[in-house]
C-alpha cells in the first residue's frame, strides 16, 4: 500500500537526505514531509535542535518527487510574512513543526496563524506540558546521570520517585533545585487551541506530540510523560477531532505509538471512528508504526486514508 509519512525530519538523529530517501525506498513511501524546527530564543537550549530549512528545501530540489517540504519560522522572526511568501514561492507545502514556548492565546500566535492561513498553508505542531527541567551543570559522570534520570529515563518515573527521596531526605536536594530550570511548554492550553480553530475555519491544523497524544484519555497521568494503561474514556482530542472539519493528527513518535499501543482495543476505536483525520507519520523514531497500523485490520479503504489519502488531500488542496 502506498504511503505518505507526514512527520520526518533531515539533520534529527544523523539522518541525511539520502538516509531519508533510503527509508522511503525501502518501505514503500512515495512522498516524506520534511518538518523544521526553529525557535530562536529557546528557554532551554539544552533540549532544542535547530533544524534550517535549508537542509529542507537542498533535499527538496534533489528529490522533488519525493520530498514535500515543509518551514514553521519562528513565530518573533522579523519579516515573517516575507520569509514564508518567499518559501511558498520555493515550492513550501506546509507549515511545520511549530514547535514553540508559546501559548495559542498569545497575540503573536494569532499573527502567525493569520499569515499562515493567508498562504493556505496546512499547519503541524507539537503539544508538551511545562515542567521541571534538570540542567546538567557539568559534563561528569554523575551530572550525565542526574541529566537522564531527572529528564524522561523508565517515562518519568525516576523523575517522581527521585525528587520525593530528595525532599524527604534532603540528599542532592539543594543540588537538584539549584540546577532545575522551568520549561514552559509547547502550545499546551487546549481550551485556546479550540478558539483558534474557531477563529480559522479555513486553515488545517495537524496536533502531535506527548501532551497531545495523552489527551487521548479523559485522565491524563500527572506523573508519566508518555501516559500508560487502558483508556477508559476518550479524552479532549477525540471531541475535537470529531467537532473540527479542520482538526488533524499525525501518530508519529513516541507519544503516537504509544496512544496506539497501551490500549489496542480503543486504539482501534480511534483509528476507525477518526480515520479521514489521522495522518501517518514516524518522526525519525525507527519505530514501526506501519505494522502498528496494519495490525488493527482495518477496513482497505480507512488505510489508504490513513496511509496516504489524508495526507495527500492537505498538500494537494
């Protein structure tokens, strides 16, 4: 079954333009979004990768058949109405990944949106909730395990359980408190989310990401940063998808794979009830997400949305 994976990115874990076209051969991909990430003045640098469109745009002229390219400047850029007209006049098909410290009621994101819709340009961003974040102060080894057990290591449960042993300890907690920064998140509030799709009726809005993909649930974990167990009853996402004709997702990363995996039957539910919204994607993540999807056994023609269809109606529009 031919396929359009609508998340990827050049440059993200050592993968080159030609990584990406070997991927694509070898699993039977027609077309590859390539994504951007850009934030200028990003909180914490130590978390963010700048990904050019540069990089996007030397792999689109190489493989134009292959490759959609796709650049979400930073939302504070000077002349950004002029950066994405000059983009889109490249051959920009999308707007992507909008991957910001920003909340959707901020007036500046009500520009960007103006513009992007202006262009006709289909928008992908990512959802993350604020939160404690280490940074390590040195490069030794305790820093570096500190680093990982404070910032994600076994879903953020060493996170939890390490920082309640330090308070009622009092071991490393100066250490960890001195060292903790706070991340604002990425374009989280849901509620405001909703007023912009209201407000841009005519521009398609994709969501992704861990604090998009836990909303799944109407109980998300305050605890885990990729939510686990049965979902007993569907969350924000679903009701949005179901009220907004411009409302999207994409699976891909951890977070998609794992709304897909920790509860199959409602997973496919999911997939079935929100097919001609659900966008295939991998995120540079090696995951297999193909025979993730392809072991629902879904009816043939809700994968071919899934696949290829609605991902190629947004770019083809």
């Amino acid at each position: 079954m031919q396929k359009i994976d609508a998340h990827m990115h050049v440059d993200l874990s050592g993968v080159d333009a030609e990584q990406v076209i070997d991927y694509m051969d070898g699993n039977n991909i027609a077309k590859c979004w390539l994504l951007t990430w850009e934030e200028t003045e990003a909180p914490i640098s130590h978390i963010y990768q700048n990904l050019p469109p540069e990089h996007v745009f030397e792999a689109y002229e190489k493989y134009p058949d292959r490759i959609v390219p796709f650049y979400a400047p930073d939302p504070k850029s000077e002349n950004l109405e002029k950066k994405i007209k000059h983009h889109k006049e490249k051959g920009l098909k999308g707007c992507g990944e909008l991957k910001v410290t920003h909340k959707w009621e901020e007036k500046v994101i009500g520009d960007y949106l103006r513009i992007v819709d202006k262009y006709d340009l289909p928008l992908l961003f990512h959802m993350e909730e604020p939160r404690m974040h280490y940074v390590p102060a040195k490069s030794n080894r305790q820093e570096k395990m500190l680093d990982k057990l404070l910032n994600g290591a076994l879903n953020g449960l060493t996170k939890h359980y390490l920082t309640r042993f330090a308070k009622k300890t009092s071991i490393l907690q100066k250490h960890i408190e001195d060292r903790q920064t706070y991340f604002p998140g990425y374009l989280y509030d849901f509620a405001n989310l909703e007023k912009r799709l209201q407000e841009f009726p005519g521009l398609d809005f994709i969501g992704h990401g861990p604090h998009f993909w836990n909303n799944i649930s109407d109980d998300p974990s305050k605890i885990l940063f990729h939510d686990k167990g049965t979902v007993d009853h569907f969350g924000i996402i679903d009701r949005l998808l179901s009220t907004y004709d411009n409302f999207y997702c994409d699976v891909s990363g951890k977070s998609g794979f794992n709304a897909l995996t920790r509860d199959r039957e409602k997973a496919k539910l999911f997939l079935e009830k929100h097919d001609r919204k659900i966008l295939f994607g991998t995120d540079n993540t090696g995951l297999d997400f193909e025979g993730l999807i392809e072991s629902f056994q879904l009816p043939e023609e809700k994968m071919k949305k899934i696949f290829y269809e609605n991902a190629d109606s947004l770019i083809s529009a």
